[in-house]
C-alpha cells in the first residue's frame, strides 16, 4: 500500500468555533476513500482546509511524499489534487466544452505572445486542448451537451460536467463533495459507476458523502468526523458496527 | 468580424460571406460618404474609432474578466502624455511613432500594474471605487505637476504636437493629386485608425478564443472555482489590467497625434463613464456588440450637436436646451432603455471561448443546442 495522502494533526478554527480538531487520517493510492459525518461535523471545512481555501492553524498535509503548500489553491492543482463543490460551482456563460478546457489551465502552457502571434504550438496546444476536453466529456457521458452553455444544463449533467472539469488538472487524487447530493435513485447509480471507472483507470478518490448506502457500497475505508474529530478509520464494515459512529448518527440512547 | 457580419440584416444569416463583404465596405467607404456631407464628420469618424479602440480595450477587463473599471480612460491619459512628452517641442524631444507608441502602451500597461496590485482582492462596487480614484489621481496629476518642475504644463495641456509620420510620410497632410482632388488628412488619419482597430480587434479575439481568455472567464464567472482548477487569479487579473490598458495607451497616443494637444480636461471621469457605457450598451463581452456600441454613442452626440440647435430654433425660435445637456439626456434615456429592452445589451454575448470545430467538424451545431444527430 502506498500512502498518497496524509494529514497529520490538522486543527482549523473559526473565531470560537473549532471545526477541526486534530484529524489525522492517510488515503492509500487507487482506493475510494470515503468522509462521512453528520452535518456540521467538518468534512467540508476539511475539503477547504486540503484544496488551500483555508489555512489551517496547526498540521501539514503529505501528498506524494512531500508536503502542501498553504493559502495557495493553484499550486495544489498543480501537484495534483482536484475538487468539486457541494454546492455545484461551473463558470455559467461557458459551454460545458469550456468549462472542460478551462480545467486543463494548469496542464497547458500557451503564454501571452504566443496567443498573440498565434504561434504554431499554441495553435496545436489549443486544437489537443479541445479534443482532450471533448474526450473527457465523452467519459462522463455528457458530450452530446458540448456546445450547451453550462447553466442550461441539468442538475445531474452540472455535476457530471464538474467532475470532468476536476478531471481536466489530471489530479492523482479527485476530492467530491457530496456528488449525490439532490440526485434521484438513477443518477445515484449513474454516478456510483462513474466513480469506480475513474478509480479503474487511476485516479484516488476522496469522497465526502451523506447517502450512507453509496459510501459504505463503494468506498475502500470511511473515515467518520464528528463535531469536528475524526472518530473512526476502518473500512466499511466494521465502521457501520462502531458504537461511536451509531452514536453521532442516532444519538447515545441507541449506543 | 463575424459579429458584425451577424447583425447584417438578411445576409448575416443567409450568406454570411456576402455580410462579410458589406462590412468591410462600409468600413472603407464610410469615410468617403462622411466627406460628402462635410469633412466636420469624418472627423467624428476618426474619433469614433479612437472610442472604439477604448471600448475594445475595456471590454477585456469588464467584458471579458468581470473588473469593474472605472478609471479607464486614466491609460488613455497616460498614452496620450507619453506622445505628448517624446513628440513635441515641450521637452524638444521628437521620436518616431514606432517608438512612442510602444512605449506609451508600455507605460500604460505598466499603470495597468500599478492599478492592479492594490485592487486585486477587491470586486464589484469596491473595485470600482477605488479604479475610479486611479482615474481621478491620475487626471489630477496631469493638472498639477507643472509646479516646482514643469513637466505637464498643468491645466494648460500641451500644445503642438507631433503628428504621426509614417516612414518620413506626415499624414497630417493632405495627399494633392490634382488641383481640384486631394485627400484630406482626416480621411488618411481614418484609415491610420481603422488600421489600428483592426489589428486590436484581431489581437482581442485571439486572446479571448485562449487559454487565458478563458480563464479571464472563468475568473469573472465563479473566482472560487477559478482557483480550485488551478488558476492563478493574481497573475490572471493583473494580465486583464495590463491588456486592457495597453490598447488604451495607444488609443491614447494616436489622440495626441490627432488632436496635437492634450491637456487634462480630455480625461474627466466623464470620458471613463462614457467608455463604459458604451461597452454596457453595445453588450458586455461581445466585442461586434462593444464596436457598435462605441459608434452609436460617439455619433449620437455630434448628430445632436449640429442638429438639436437648428431644430429648436426653428421650432421655438430660440435655443431651449443646450446640446451639452441634451447629450446627458440623450445617454441616460438610451442607458435606460437599454436596462429595460435588453438588459445584456445591444447585441448580447454569444462570446465563444473555444473553437470546438477544431475536433468536431461539422457534427456539432454551433448555435448551442448539441451535437446533430
């Protein structure tokens, strides 16, 4: 097993509100690695906290043997962590093509007078770009929708498209927050089966999650957050028995 | 280009070559009409190229990368200056336009920078504030650096400035082929011009279909997921900045060459409100939409200024309004109507961003609605 990502004693605070308190866990390379927790337990300040959003106060983050940088979201796209939003955020006037091949920014390197001379390999880097962009499209099932500018799409489609602009920074590891958020049973599936093909063809997923049943039938390990602890690491089955877990999630009279 | 042959009645969208052909000759040959009703307009024309410049300009920074601007003709002042001090007998300095110009975008860009660093955690409302104080210290820079050291001239403005040579060739001249046919200098002027906006408008177009017009996007859409997919917003907003205003300084120094005199009046707040309106009105982001917004509102006043008098005088005897302050109306009441009729503008951006021909062919319809079956 090799460790793609470590977070050792991470502590981030809000004013009086400690959102996480020392949460130290590792994602092993090519496994669904699943954060779950009821609400306000911390997931997504955690998501915020890895993907640079939020400096945290205490703690570092491992990725591929060497540690993150703070404050600085870009840099960690570029070494190769990509997010999506629980709250789905795509660029709206830009057709889901767009949206794509704006995801491949950090992976392309045409500069200022080479777009402005459309020099040759700008204008090949642009022609690859678009057809990458359009593949990935393809991969999430969505490229009859290319030229859609991408606030005309669906619900599931928006998330899909986001998904595949993450997959645009060709991350190592792909963090979703709550991709089956607001999905009906269909989609569900859909997307289930979206992420185990990313994780076939070796990507490592982080998934934030609150459809219990999609996380314990997918993921490798969950990792449980409450109130801002991680309380559990294990893999699916023995969390579900954990007396802590039915605790947070049902409350102690049930423990 | 395509924009402009779009709006083309009929032929823009049945035969958008022939549409293509009609532009491009209005273009050419509107000067030649313009002198037939008297050469007063074709010297609007040339200024309405110089407005459409500026608007082109802006438009990459409020059209294209979403920062409000509303110290924008403060790059125009700086070009301007920057022709007016290596090009005229104030310093006695008389350098070529190929290195005025330049130098004048150069600087401008350069205050494009200086504008950008402080403002780049700010947006909206706040971003216009304080790009509108840019605008404001720059103008009054302009007024008062003639005291302990001359350098502007202050409220005097300076005079006699070059006009532009082109390899020896001074085009402030009037081409005599004849004793009774000779080519005016303002008609050469417009050409010089239109030159000018033709080579911005291509440069323009090639950053926006890129990598970095689409971050530019990006950024102006959602500046949260610009970064999360690794766009470095720093960089990205200050390059808009210095885009932006480097068309600017040359717009700039093509008005001194024009004008041969600036002075700080010409850069009010007014022209930056104005500048902006016209990218407003003709239709954010949409560079055929920001053209014709920028011709319409550099006409609409000139059209009122030698008809609005006449008109009333015949109709009252007297002049009820002045054409300064029907201008005023005549822009609010078109800003107006605008916000009412076509919120997006006159033409709304259908701006693409990408050429996704490049790989599809022929398969996908490009009006948006998915691939063909």
């Amino acid at each position: 097993m090799i460790k793609l990502l470590e977070a050792r004693g991470i502590h981030k605070r809000f004013g009086g509100l400690q959102a996480l308190t020392d949460v130290s866990l590792s994602i092993n390379k090519g496994e669904i690695y699943g954060l779950i927790g009821p609400n306000g337990a911390g997931k997504t300040t955690f998501f915020n906290v890895l993907s640079g959003a939020y400096t945290p106060e205490e703690g570092e983050f491992v990725f591929a043997g060497a540690e993150l940088p703070y404050g600085q979201p870009h840099k960690i796209v570029q070494r190769g962590i990509a997010r999506t939003f629980q709250n789905i955020r795509l660029f709206r006037e830009l057709t889901a093509l767009e949206n794509v091949m704006v995801g491949h920014h950090t992976r392309s390197t045409a500069g200022l007078f080479g777009i402005l001379f459309q020099r040759k390999h700008v204008r090949e880097e642009e022609r690859l770009v678009t057809e990458r962009a359009y593949e990935l499209l393809k991969y999430v099932g969505i490229e009859r929708f290319a030229n859609t500018v991408s606030k005309n799409l669906s619900y599931g489609d928006q998330r899909r498209l986001e998904i595949a602009r993450a997959l645009a920074t060709e991350p190592q590891l792909l963090a979703l927050d709550e991709p089956a958020a607001g999905m009906n049973a269909t989609e569900t599936t859909h997307l289930r089966a979206l992420i185990e093909t990313i994780r076939h063809d070796g990507v490592t997923v982080l998934l934030i999650e609150h459809d219990v049943k999609l996380v314990m039938g997918l993921c490798d390990r969950v990792a449980v957050l409450d109130f801002g602890k991680k309380i559990v690491e294990d893999v699916p089955v023995v969390v579900q028995k954990n007396a802590a877990v039915i605790e947070a999630y049902l409350g102690g009279a049930h423990a | 280009m395509e924009e402009l042959a779009r709006i083309v009645p009929y032929f823009g969208t049945h035969n958008p070559k022939v549409a293509r052909a009609i532009v491009i000759a209005i273009m050419l040959c509107a000067p030649v009409a313009a002198l037939g009703v008297g050469p007063a307009w074709v010297r609007i024309l040339d200024f309405a190229l110089l407005y459409v410049m500026l608007a082109v300009g802006l438009n990459l920074v409020v059209g294209f990368a979403g920062l409000l601007d509303l110290g924008y003709i403060a790059f125009y002042a700086v070009g301007a200056y920057t022709w007016a001090f290596l090009a005229s007998p104030h310093f006695g300095v008389h350098l070529p336009f190929w290195v005025v110009l330049p130098l004048g975008a150069g600087f401008a860009a350069l205050a494009g920078v200086i504008l950008g660093f402080p403002v780049l955690r700010l947006r909206g409302d706040y971003l216009a504030i304080v790009t509108l104080g840019f605008g404001e210290i720059v103008r009054i820079f302009m007024n008062n650096l003639n005291h302990p050291i001359n350098i502007t001239n202050g409220p005097q403005g300076i005079n006699m400035l070059d006009s532009l040579h082109i390899f020896g060739w001074d085009i402030s001249r009037k081409i005599v082929i004849s004793d009774d046919f000779s080519i005016t200098s303002l008609l050469l002027y417009y050409y010089v011009f239109l030159a000018f906006v033709v080579l911005s408008v291509i440069l323009v177009k090639r950053m926006q279909v890129s990598r970095i017009g689409r971050a530019w996007a990006a950024i102006r859409d959602d500046d949260l997921a610009a970064k999360a997919v690794g766009i470095n917003l720093r960089n990205c907003k200050l390059l808009a900045f210095a885009m932006g205003a480097t068309f600017g300084g040359v717009a700039g120094g093509l008005f001194g060459a024009f004008q041969g005199f600036v002075s700080p009046e010409s850069f009010s707040l007014m022209e930056s409100i104005i500048v902006l309106a016209m990218v407003v009105f003709g239709g954010m982001g949409n560079i055929g939409g920001v053209i014709i917004g920028a011709l319409i509102l550099s006409w609409l006043p000139e059209v009122l200024r030698s008809y609005a008098v006449p008109m009333q005088t015949a109709l009252f005897g007297h002049v009820l309004l002045d054409p300064e302050i029907l201008r005023m109306l005549v822009y609010a009441l078109a800003l107006i109507f605008m916000m009412l009729l076509r919120p997006a503008g006159l033409i709304p951006a259908h701006s693409r961003y990408s050429k996704p021909e490049l790989v599809l062919g022929k398969r996908i319809d490009v009006s948006g609605g998915g691939v063909q079956a």
